[in-house]
C-alpha cells in the first residue's frame, strides 16, 4: 500500500504545483485562503495572479497516467455505479505494483508525480471532486522496491 502523506479538500477548492510545493486553498473567496498540506498545513494567502502556478485537476480533465524516472503512476476507474470506485497504481518495471484507493465516491481528474513538499524528492498525488468538492491526496513515493 502506498503511504498518505496528506489529504485536504474544500468546497469549490483547487491545488496548484508551486516552487515552494504544494498549495491547496479557495481561490474564490474574496481573502483567497490556502494551506501547505505538507507542512503542517501552513496557511498562506492565494495571490491574486496565479498563472505562475501549476494548477492540478483543473477542469478535471486528466491526465489520468503520467510517467516519471521510467516509473508510472496511473489511476484506474474500477467502477461508475453505483459509487464511483477508483485505484492508483504506481508502477516500476520489474517491481510489484504498489497501490491505494482513492475515497469512494470521487471522481478521479489528475495524477501528479512532483515535489510537492518540504522533504526532498518527489511525491505522488492525485487530484478528485465529488459534487463541488475539490479534494488531492498525495502518497509518499515508495523509497527502495519491495523485493521477492
């Protein structure tokens, strides 16, 4: 299983990719509140230009694969109905897949594998809504493959 590190979700929330790491905050609110997920959830204050940022799941559009040092985090639809199933799968070849479940009942809409916090190296993520709820939950990255 993978390791959560963090999961935050708001209510018409979103997340951005920023040099500094992960930011998950309420771009809408007229205070533009957020948090640092990873760093003991750190609040910060969204700024008002934020084309410098990455968004994550933006439109819930995918990518749903990405591939990183020839290892490949995928998330897969195990089922739509009756409650939205999902599972992610980080891959390395010739390791056994290591996995997780998403929460039941989200849709899945990005797969992230970047630094996303503090701690040096890159962390796996993957960015959901169900209703107007935006939520990302980021794994840490298996750090030496399980071996047979």
């Amino acid at each position: 299983m993978l390791r959560v590190l963090t999961e935050a979700a708001a209510q018409n929330g979103a997340a951005w990719v920023t040099d500094a790491g992960l930011v998950v905050g309420l771009p809408l609110q007229a205070d533009r509140p957020g948090t640092r997920p990873l760093e003991a959830h750190a609040p910060v204050v969204l700024p008002a230009d934020l084309t410098a940022w990455k968004p994550i799941g933006l439109g819930c559009k995918g990518p749903l694969i990405v591939q990183a040092d020839a290892a490949t985090l995928s998330i897969e639809v195990l089922q739509t109905e009756p409650i939205p199933s999902s599972l992610v799968a980080y891959e390395v070849p010739g390791v056994p897949r290591v996995m997780a479940a998403l929460p039941v009942g989200v849709t899945p809409c990005e797969a992230v594998i970047a630094d996303l916090g503090p701690t040096p190296g890159n962390e796996l993520a993957a960015s959901w809504r169900i209703g107007d709820t935006f939520g990302v939950t980021v794994w840490a990255l298996p750090v030496k493959p399980i071996s047979p």
